[in-house]
C-alpha cells in the first residue's frame, strides 16, 4: 500500500469517486482514494438516481448541468455503462404560484444554459395518458434530464479514475488526522469481516498527503471531530417505495411510440414518480422526517436501512394515486427508508475546512448523484489551480461558523429536508431554530413589528409592519403583502431619516507592527490615515473579488475592518491564514474578531444629523456633526447620551448618514435615545429590504451579489477603489483577466405587481448577454432596478436591454452608475 501521495480522497461513495477522477483528469498524477466498506455502501447504494437541475443557486445548477452532461459520456471513456436513463423530468403545477415559481427558476436555469420547455396540462395528457391533469396548471420539462444507476455511474468513475492512476483502496478506515507544518499524516486502520460486522483489525498505516479531501458522507460528524471542526451536514430518514407492475403502464409501454415516462414530480404533492420494470417508484419529503446520527454512524451500521414508516408518508401515497390513477391497484414491492445527508440550507459543503491547512471538505449532499460530477470537477479546479471558473462560496463549508451546533444542524436539517417541494419563495425567512443569535434591541423591535430575516444566525429586521401582521402569508414571487412597508421605509430615508439595526456586520481588529504591511498587500485600494475610512478588496490569487471591506484606520498600526454579515467566519479564516503566511515577512500583526463587541445602528436620511445633535454630547453640538469637523468618509470618537461611539460617516443607502458602532451591552440604552430624539422628525425604523433597494439606486455593489470570486474588481467596474500604483494580491492577475464582462445598474419597466429578484437572465435582442446579480424596486424612479453583469459591448449607458420575467422579456436600459444623485451631493450636505 503506498503510504505517500499528492492527495488522498476519503470516501468512496459518488461524489469521493468523482473528486478523485477529476483530481487525475486536472493532472495530479499521485492520488489515491479509501473507502472504509465498498465503493457504493453509504447512501449511494439507496440513492434513487435522480437528476434534478431544478435550484436556484447559480453555482449549483452549474454543478447540476456538468454532472448531467458528464455522466452521458462516461460509457465512451470507460466502457462501462453508467445506467443513464434520458427521459427528461416533468415538474408540474397545481398552482399560478407554483407556476410563478417555475419561472423564477427558470430564468436562473437561462443564464446558466440549461434547457427547458413548458408544457400545458393538455399537452401532458396527450404525451402521457396515464397522467392525470385536470387539476394542473402546466409543467415545466427538462428534455436532457432523467436518472442514473447510482452504482454504475460510480463505479464508471472510479474505473476513469483508475485509468488515470489513481490507486483505490477498499476496507480501509481513517482514524486520525495530524498536520506536520507540510503535510497530512493520516492513520489509516484496515477493517475486517467479523460476524456480519465491519471491524478495525491491528493493521494501522499512516499515509502522507499533500492534500486530503473528505467526502465522507454519513459520517461526517466523526469526521469533524478527528478534524477538531463543525460541519453541519447530518443525516434525515429518506423514504422511497418501489411499487409491483401496473397493467396500464405496461399496456402503454407497448404501444407505437410511447417511450419510458419521463421523472414525474408533483411538487404540490411533495413526491416524485418515476417507472421501474414495469411499476413505479415513489419517493417523497414528507413532514416530520428525523435526523440520525448527529453525533456519529454506530459501527454496526453498513449498508443498512432504518424501519419503513409508511404512516409518515400515507399523504404523498395517495396523491400519487390520485396523479397516477392506474398505480393505485399496484402492490408494494420493496421499500427503502435510509439514511441522506443534508445541511441546513440545503447546499452541500465544499471547499476549504476551518483553520486547517490543505484539508478539503465535500460533504453534506442532499442530491449527491446530481452533484457529484460538477462537484468533482468544480473541486478540483479549487485544489489544482487556486480558483473555480464560478464563485463556490455559496457552497463553502465556512457559511457556518463557531456558534453552530448539534441541535441547531439537526433540526435545521430537518426543516430542509421538508422544504424541498414547499414553495420556495424568495422572501421565505424558514422559522426553526428561531430566534438564536440576537442583538440586545430584539425585544423593543419586535414590539414595534418588526419582521426579521436569518443571515449567519443573526435575527435582522427585513421591514417593519403593524402588529398582528403575517410575514408567512405575505410571500410572494411578485410583490409580497409587505412590498408597501419596505416602499415606505425607503422613502423614509430619501426624505427624512431611517434607523437601521445592521448588528450582523463581520467586524474585526488588525494591529501590531506589521499590519500596516499586510493590509497594503492584502487589499487593492489606499489605505486611509489615521481617522480616515476607504473601501477596499481582498483578492483571489485569480484576481478576483475575495472580500469586500470598509477599512477604518485607529492609528498607525491598527485598523477596523468591516464586512458582510453572512461571511464572519469565511472573512476571519481567510484573514487569518493571510496574517500567518505573511507575518514572518510584515512582523507581528493581531487579529481579533470582535463581532458580538459591538453592535451597530445605522442612521440615514436628510434628517439624521439633526436627530444625532439631540443626543450628541460636545463643547459644540451645533459643529461637531458639520463637513468642517466631521467629513464624508471619516470616523470620529464622540459621545451620543452615555454611549461612547466609533461613528463613521458613511451610509450604505447613499443619504446623509452615520454608522454608529457602540458597545453592544449599551445597545438598548442607545436605541432608546435614539427612538426618542427621532420622533419629532419621524424617523422610521428601516429593514433590510429597503435597504438592498436604496443601495441599488446609487449602484453600491453587495459581496455575495455583485461582488464575488468569479469577477474582478475591475470588472465590477470599480477602478476608483483600486490602486495599480502599488503591489498586492491578485493584482498581476487582475490585470490578465482584462473586462471578460462588466456590472451594470438597469431601470426596468417590469410589471405593475412584480420586481426582478436578481436571478433574471438579460437579453440583447435575440442573443443572451447576461444576468441579474440584484434586483428591486426604485422610490426615487418610481419603477423596478437592477444590478447585474452583461458583456462590455452591452455595458453603456442607454444601452436598451430585456429583462426575462415570468417568461415574458420586459424592457430595461443601462443608466449611470449611481442614477440616484450621482454627484453625492446629498450624501456630503453641510450642516
């Protein structure tokens, strides 16, 4: 057995196989995979073979399509087989929302090159006449889909993989991982056969690795533990049952024409069909699914399967009889009720482990035969070159951090589980776990109907409404019940002053005598002087948008630095192992993630210096808020009631504003001062959602959106926030890139009861030119905007474009950036 490689892949279940050969396929020419059992004995074996491209992730249909494109010429390399069947998938509506839903998804699927057409109720029932369609409102059709073998397509894979050089060990379990400052020592224990049990024998080797890659699957929880990690991907019981011969479907089989049913989903239904010799499979996402597992797979359990309850699901058997009329005089076959992986969004984890040095994680799949191709192929582009071809982070295992834990992914993960066929809403806010992480003011603001959002843990307000209000019913894939209050907070702040919790941000300290050195080279833009502020970017080794921070200077050697919300522990990961690779070089630098330090109130609006001047403790109230002492892009230690104050002269919706970061156990105290020197001047407590508008309309770029590690800054035409005059990270890289496409601000004329979201594909004419990374409504335009990226020839202004919404194009131009006030003027007012 070799004992030392490039990478060592642990997992041989489809996705670890799929990493392994991809791993060989980039060139890496020392790789070799274990597997605890046989290849295929986690969740692969049970998997149903399912193919759906149906997310609305921009990065997971791109994993989705290459897997599904992938798996069709696997036969031709390998010679082996990969079961794939072609029949398409049929995901069908009962209702206009479920159909709005399609819509929305489809235009995603658009800017991603995936096919797709609609059909009507009609049009099913003449295809496939044992369909019933009379309670339908159409479907939308994947022609190029279908399902697999999930056996054969793994092991076609670890054949290519073989081919390839990659050496596969069976029967062989990790149990410790050690990081010599070079490399991975993995202490790997042969496992035997011993009364029907898989048992670690005393045969142990350690094996040197460059790299190592864990797709563990069900196990992931032991493998975080031996890493001293989280992970949130545990397993949920997934039920299918596999249905005797159905007369009527085998008498249509044998007619002229009439090919396999295509993958039936009824998603109202929360179920899908498809044919099996001659009968039917059922599976379903029923309610009240459990998690197992959460703290490891009991060694006795192999290839085995948990208790059929078939009261659990007795719901979704009869909506498929009703759907399939024909099925219900079929009797029960088999049945399986395993054991799938998930995590609490849904998305797998894939990309680098927390703190750890070459240690790659690809665990957490819920559809792990749809992604494990593209994630293969995806991962290893990470691995061998430093970056994908599209931003991973959606997926990155750090979207998670430190406050994770057990009870929270296990139920989390349940909810997941029972969201997959429920609507999913854009505006969706998912209630379990909730509330968690708070700030001090939660109380006072859901007393003033507040109606919050979940972004890291963190409970944010995303509009404010009257009491008794139902955010639950309000959604919508147009203009939800709460579009109004979020109309009414915008304007707030365009013409008088809004208060805005923004808590959430990342905020950390970077001192010491080598910070000044570091940050220079870590970030593309000046650094501010001391009391000064700048915008700025971490960079990819590919040039590409890392980070996104807004640098406050304290003094010489030490620096604030705020970012996303969402990305505390992505950010402080990627700090810290830049901090430790470049200290012995810049000197000693600190870094300190200072979050939960302090809380944050964002004040905006033509009114918000005069509300601040009754709180603000000075020799000199009337001056000390003024341009002369207190410019644009400043920050300045003052005193609001008791509250000692970081302020900083900044806002986020493009008003005259102030952060005002204060120590968070003085939060409530603040928030009452505050509340009550705005009430003369009508300040309204302000939410998220209105926010995301207002920073459209001065074409301020979001991370995430806009802003991400499949675009330079450059190319989201931010050339004033980067300074070629001096040498940092990705710069030369940068540079090579050239504009391969450009961001863009539109005004949409949409419809009267709907606004784009940001997933919408752009049209140039006839030809596809783009998409939406955001998208909103405008109060200052009165119409709908958006945010997105098209080629540079469609990137001028006045550029007229179409914007693809509920499959209808609908007109939009390109206007300047910052269409709302874009000399600053209101921003920079006196006073």
């Amino acid at each position: 057995m070799k004992t030392q490689v490039k990478a060592l892949v642990v997992g041989g279940g489809a996705v670890g196989t799929s990493i392994a050969y991809h791993l060989a396929r980039a060139g890496w020419d020392d790789v070799m995979l274990l597997e605890r059992d046989e290849l295929t004995s986690g969740s692969t074996w049970h998997a149903a073979g399912l193919l759906p491209y149906f997310n609305m992730s921009y990065a997971t249909t791109h994993i989705h399509d290459y897997s599904i494109k992938f798996y069709k010429s696997l036969e031709e390399e390998t010679g082996l087989n990969a079961g794939f069947a072609v029949v398409g998938n049929l995901r069908m509506a009962q209702t206009d929302e479920r159909m709005d839903e399609y819509m929305l998804y489809a235009a995603t699927a658009e800017t991603c090159g995936v096919p797709y057409e609609w059909l009507t109720p009609d049009q099913i029932k003449a295809k496939w006449p044992l369909i019933r369609t009379e309670d339908l409102k159409g479907a939308i059709y994947h022609q190029t889909d279908g399902y697999i073998n999930p056996a054969d397509v793994t092991m076609a894979m670890a054949k290519g993989a073989r081919q390839r050089g990659v050496v596969i060990e069976r029967k062989w379990q990790a149990d410790a991982f050690h990081w010599n400052g070079e490399a991975w020592e993995v202490t790997v224990t042969k496992m035997v056969e011993r009364g029907g049990n898989l048992v670690p024998s005393d045969e142990q080797v350690v094996i040197t690795a460059e790299h190592v890659v864990t797709a563990s699957g069900n196990h992931a929880q032991r493998t975080a533990k031996m890493l001293g990690i989280k992970m949130p991907a545990i397993p949920v019981e997934h039920q299918f049952i596999v249905m005797d011969q159905d007369p009527a479907l085998v008498a249509f089989r044998k007619g002229e024409g009439n090919v396999e049913h295509p993958v039936i989903r009824d998603a109202d239904a929360q179920s899908y069909v498809r044919e099996e010799r001659g009968g039917w499979i059922l599976g379903v996402y029923e309610k009240h699914a459990p998690a197992r597992f959460e703290y490891g797979v009991p060694d006795s359990f192999r290839a085995d399967l948990f208790q059929l309850d078939l009261d659990r699901i007795e719901d979704q058997y009869m909506a498929m009889n009703h759907r399939i009329p024909s099925a219900e005089s079929c009797g029960l076959k088999d049945d399986f009720n395993g054991p799938i992986c998930y995590t609490p969004d849904g998305n797998p984890l894939v990309g680098p482990a927390p703190g750890l040095r070459n240690m790659w994680l690809a665990e957490g799949f819920s559809f792990g035969i749809t992604a494990a191709g593209g994630t293969g192929y995806y991962l290893a582009q990470l691995m061998v070159n430093g970056e994908a071809e599209i931003d991973m982070a959606s997926l990155d295992p750090k979207r998670y951090g430190d406050w994770m834990t057990t009870e929270y992914a296990a139920r989390k993960n349940e909810e997941a589980y029972e969201h997959v066929y429920i609507l999913h809403h854009p505006d969706e806010e998912r209630p379990a776990c909730r509330p968690l992480r708070t700030s001090p003011t939660y109380d006072r603001q859901a007393a003033r109907g507040a109606q919050f959002g979940h972004v890291n843990g963190w409970e944010r307000p995303n509009y404010f409404a009257p009491m008794g209000f139902s955010d639950h019913d309000s959604r919508s894939f147009r203009r939800g019940g709460w579009w109004q209050y979020a109309v009414e907070e915008a304007k707030a702040i365009r013409e008088g002053v809004g208060l805005i919790d923004a808590t959430a941000f990342t905020k950390h300290l970077v001192k010491g005598p080598g910070a000044t050195e570091f940050l220079n080279w870590f970030t593309c833009n000046k650094l501010p002087s001391v009391g000064r502020i700048n915008l700025t970017y971490a960079l990819t080794s590919h040039g590409t948008t890392r980070t996104e921070y807004t640098i406050v200077r304290l003094a010489d050697d030490e620096y604030y630095l705020v970012s996303a919300g969402a990305w505390t522990a992505y950010d402080s990961d990627y700090l810290r192992k830049a901090i430790a690779d470049k200290a012995p070089e810049f000197g000693y630098i600190e870094c300190h993630d200072v979050t939960t330090q302090w809380g944050v109130f964002a004040i905006a609006g033509p009114k918000s210096r005069d509300v601040l001047k009754k709180v603000i403790k000075d020799a000199d109230p009337e001056t000390v808020l003024s341009n002369k002492r207190f410019p644009w892009l400043t920050m300045r230690n003052i005193e609001l009631g008791m509250v000692p104050v970081r302020a900083i002269r900044v806002a986020y919706t493009g008003e005259l504003g102030w952060e005002l970061h204060h120590p968070i156990e003085m939060q409530n105290h603040l928030f009452d001062l505050l509340e009550k020197a705005g009430e003369k001047h009508g300040m309204k407590l302000v939410g998220a959602r209105a926010q995301n508008w207002l920073r459209q309309e001065k074409s301020y770029r979001a991370f995430g959106t806009e802003l991400g590690r499949d675009a330079t800054p450059l190319e989201a035409d931010l050339p004033r926030f980067v300074d070629l005059s001096k040498d940092f990270y990705g710069k030369d890289a940068m540079q090579e890139h050239g504009i391969r496409a450009q961001c863009v601000t539109l005004l949409i004329d949409g419809p009267d009861d709907a606004d784009p979201w940001g997933r919408e594909v752009l049209y140039h004419g006839e030809t596809r030119v783009g998409r939406l990374t955001s998208g909103g409504y405008s109060v200052a335009f009165g119409k709908s905007i958006g945010m997105g990226y098209v080629k540079p020839e469609q990137a001028a202004v006045g550029t007229k474009l179409k914007v693809k919404m509920f499959d209808q194009l609908w007109d939009a131009e390109v206007v300047e950036d910052s269409p709302y006030d874009p000399k600053n003027a209101t921003i920079r007012m006196d006073g």
